[in-house]
C-alpha cells in the first residue's frame, strides 16, 4: 500500500490537485451532493425535488458533477420513463440512501436492473453515478467499467496481495477503490477525497505508458508475431469479414516496422503509403504506366513509375529502412492483371523481372527485400475479383475474426447485441457460405462515439437485410433481425 500512498503524496503536492477553486469539479460536488442524499432519502416524487438537483443527476447530458465525462447520460425519453415510474425508484434510492456508511449491493444492481428496463441501452454508468451520488463514502466517482477494470488492473500491480482489489463487478471495485483511499487517508474529508480515485488512475496510465514495453501485452504478441511473418513472407493479407479492424492492424504492423511512435506519424512518413484498389485499378495506375505530360506547345506521352514501382525505387535506394505499402480492399481489382511480371518479383526479392515499359532506359523492375506489403479484403464482399492460386501461394493469408471485447471496454462494447448478432450467423447462415467469412465484426458494436441503438438501425440491421436479400442469411433469420433490440 506504501507505494500507493507514494503516488497519491505525489498527486496531492501537485497542481493538479486543485480542489478549493471555486469552479473545481470538487466545489461542484460538494454543492450538490448534500442535497441530492436528502431528496432520495426523503422519497418524494420527483416532482418535488429542487429543480437544478434532479436535473444534475437525471437530466444533465455533459459536465455533471459526479463524473464530468461523457459517460452514457439518459437521454430524452428515457429520462420521461423515469419520471414515469418514479414510484418504483423511489424507494430503492430512498434504501440507499439510508445507508450512507454501508455497501449494499443488492439494492445497486435492484436499482440497476429496473433503470434498464426504461432505457434503450444498458446505462450502467449511468446507474453508478446516481448510487455514487448517493453515496460517497463508499463508492467512488470512477464510473465507467474500462475504467474501473484498468483501475484495478493498475492498483494491484503495487498492492500487496492482502491489499488487492479483489471485486468481480463495477460496484465491488468501485467501494473498494474508495475504501483504498480512505484506508491510505483515515481522517481526511469525503470532499477532498471526490478527485483522487481519478487522478490516481490517470498517475498510473501515465506510468504504465512510460514503463511499457510494448511485448508485454496481447495485442503487441500478435503483431509481433505478424512482423514477424512479414519479414519471411514479405506480403500478406489481412482477411476477414466486415468490422474486424483490419485496416487498423495494417497501420500498426506499419508502425511497428518503421519504428513509429503511433499511428499518427504513418500520415507524415514518405516510407509508408496507403492506396484503395477498385475495380477500375489497372498495372498502369499501380506498377508502371504511359501517361501524356506538357512537352514544347503540345503533349508528349512517356512511361512513369507508378506507386509500387516508386517505392521499390525508394526502398532499394535506403536498405536500412524498411518501407511499406498498404493496400485496402486488396481483392477489389483484378490483382493477377494489376500485378503482371511483379507476381514474379514478389517471390524471388531482388530479382529484376522485366516491365512491358521503358523507364529511364530500363524496362527491368526490383523488388528489394525491405518492402513489405500488406492488404486487407473484406471476405464477405462477393461481388470483387477473384484471387488465383499464383497469388496466393506468393501472400501469407491472415484471418482477422469477431471478437468479444466486453473484457477490455465493459459498457462501451453492446455484449448482449453482439452475441444475439453472432447468433443469427450461428443458426442462419445459409450452406454456401461459410459464418467466418459474412459475419460482422466487433466494430459495429462498440458505442464510444455512437450509440448501439443508433448503430443497430443504421450499420447492422441493414446490412444484415442486404445478407438476406442476397442469399447470404436463410428467410428463416427475417423475424429473428426485426427482433433485434440494444
């Protein structure tokens, strides 16, 4: 617990442990919570409670003084189906509250099962910030379940086994991380308290971003692993259906060989280049090709080096960086023409394979060993090219799948829609195709920048109609997509 206390010594001394400005988030709190304990204990319709508290606490959609981040806020009309039912809230906040120094867990998730029952989406944020409103002694203002996961991930990297944060669900974590707290400072105020949980957590994001070493974690082993296939193979291709992120993973295996900080440095590196194939794509646009440039008073027509022959060039005049070409919607065109002679090159690197164009007088083209390539294609796209035996014997084929990802981003990934979808591919998917290669990926179901309702009407179901009408998805599965809630 001492190197805790250490982090939070730290904090404290800081000038981030600003808590008696008048506008701070912790003045914000102080104000609204004693009042917010008396109303939900006193039972009264909510029509009775002062204005600005209800408000604070069911209806303001950003900057609310529990957790200021926009953490899933009750919307609208779900708002009107509390007020609604006001009657059956009521005294299970009035329970809870009554209980100021006591953790009562079945109360929380009574609470939390009935407030689902009005709203779209489960609102589990939502739902802890009203219990931490209503009890700040014992839980914490963290809210979001990534975060209270990686909070206790975190801690308990510096907790002695008998100090760990041990809780199986949101409110365990969330009491115990106050309890952490309070346990490190006995006699300090609940008020001042309120920032620390947040400030920590951020202290060890910080430290763990520092003293990370990047083979440490999951996602790395894969791609390290992939870098690894790469630097054998020389090209792959990212497959999967729709959703998986394998456009992403292109960009950070990118990364990875160009010894990148992040993602972001791909858009200002000349090693790296990100093309889309369509069916339109030709050699010419793509390896070498005869284009018409202003010559005297009129046009002269001469052979160019396009993309792949551009970074060839480029990489073969720099052998100690590597240099990658990423191509999306790789099976868009037609690879075996866009290719031509370079199917040759891509196997045996080094080589010169011989152009149908003259380029400064050379016909010959080289492949040298430190370009990579990488494609993506979308396996559910039925209407693209078909890719030969030639070219897939030259590619290392990768399948990038669905995956649950409830574990890493708890309320922010729709889990109950996502495997009532997965479902329907499991049951309904017709014999010509193969569930692996149609089904859609885990994108469509995380709801930090959309809502999954949103998502639900507008990305899932249509597409899942479109399998329908084209034979992907058996009649059967109609009823059973109109059926699909958030």
């Amino acid at each position: 617990m001492q190197k805790v206390r250490t982090l939070l010594d730290e904090i404290i001394r800081s000038d981030e442990y600003d808590i008696y400005s008048e506008d701070s988030w912790q003045a914000r709190f102080e104000a609204h919570i004693g009042p917010f304990i008396l109303y939900a204990k006193s039972g009264v319709d909510w029509a009775q409670w002062e204005p600005e508290i209800f408000n604070e606490y069911f209806k303001r959609s950003h900057g609310q003084c529990i957790a200021s981040v926009a953490q899933k806020y009750f919307d609208s009309s779900e708002q009107k189906e509390i007020k609604d039912n006001w009657q059956d809230i009521a005294p299970i906040l009035k329970q809870i509250a009554s209980n100021q120094d006591e953790f009562t867990g079945s109360l929380y998730k009574q609470l939390d099962d009935l407030l689902r029952t009005f709203t779209k989406d489960h609102k589990r944020a939502a739902t802890l910030r009203l219990i931490a409103g209503i009890q700040p002694e014992v839980i914490s203002t963290i809210v979001a379940e990534k975060d209270l996961n990686k909070f206790k991930d975190l801690a308990n990297q510096y907790l002695s086994k008998e100090h760990q944060i041990t809780g199986n669900n949101r409110f365990e974590i969330s009491h115990q991380i106050l309890k952490l707290i309070h346990n490190i400072y006995p006699e300090t105020d609940k008020y001042e308290l309120v920032t620390l949980p947040w400030l920590l957590l951020q202290k060890m994001k910080a430290l763990e971003m520092e003293n990370m070493d990047v083979e440490d974690n999951l996602e790395s082993k894969i791609i390290n692993d992939l870098v690894r296939l790469l630097k054998s193979k020389k090209q792959i291709v990212l497959q999967g259906p729709p959703g998986t992120g394998k456009t992403r993973l292109a960009k950070a295996l990118a990364v990875s060989l160009l010894a990148l900080k992040d993602m972001d440095g791909l858009k200002d590196s000349p090693n790296c280049q990100i093309i889309q194939f369509h069916p339109s794509y030709t050699y010419e646009d793509f390896v070498r090709g005869i284009v018409a440039v202003p010559h005297d008073s009129g046009i002269q027509y001469q052979a160019q080096d396009k993309i792949l022959a551009k970074m060839a060039a480029m990489a073969a005049a720099n052998p100690s960086q590597n240099h990658v070409l990423i191509i999306d919607e790789i099976n868009r065109a037609n690879l075996s023409a866009v290719l031509g002679e370079l199917i040759y090159a891509l196997e045996y690197r080094g080589e010169a394979v011989e152009s149908m164009y003259e380029v400064d007088g050379s016909r010959t083209i080289t492949l040298p060993p430190n370009l990579y390539v990488i494609g993506a294609m979308n396996t559910a796209d039925r209407s693209v090219g078909h890719i030969d035996y030639a070219i897939r014997r030259r590619f290392a084929f990768v399948d990038v799948l669905p995956t649950d990802l409830s574990d890493e981003l708890g309320d922010e990934f729709a889990k109950a829609c996502y495997d009532s979808v997965q479902k329907i591919f499991d049951e309904e998917t017709s014999g010509d195709f193969d569930k692996r290669d149609v089904q859609l990926g885990h994108a469509y179901f995380i709801t930090d920048k959309m809502d999954i309702q949103t998502r639900l009407d507008y990305e899932i179901k249509p597409i899942l109609y479109e399998y329908l009408k084209d034979g992907v998805l058996k009649p059967s599965a109609k009823q059973k997509i109109d059926e699909l809630t958030a």
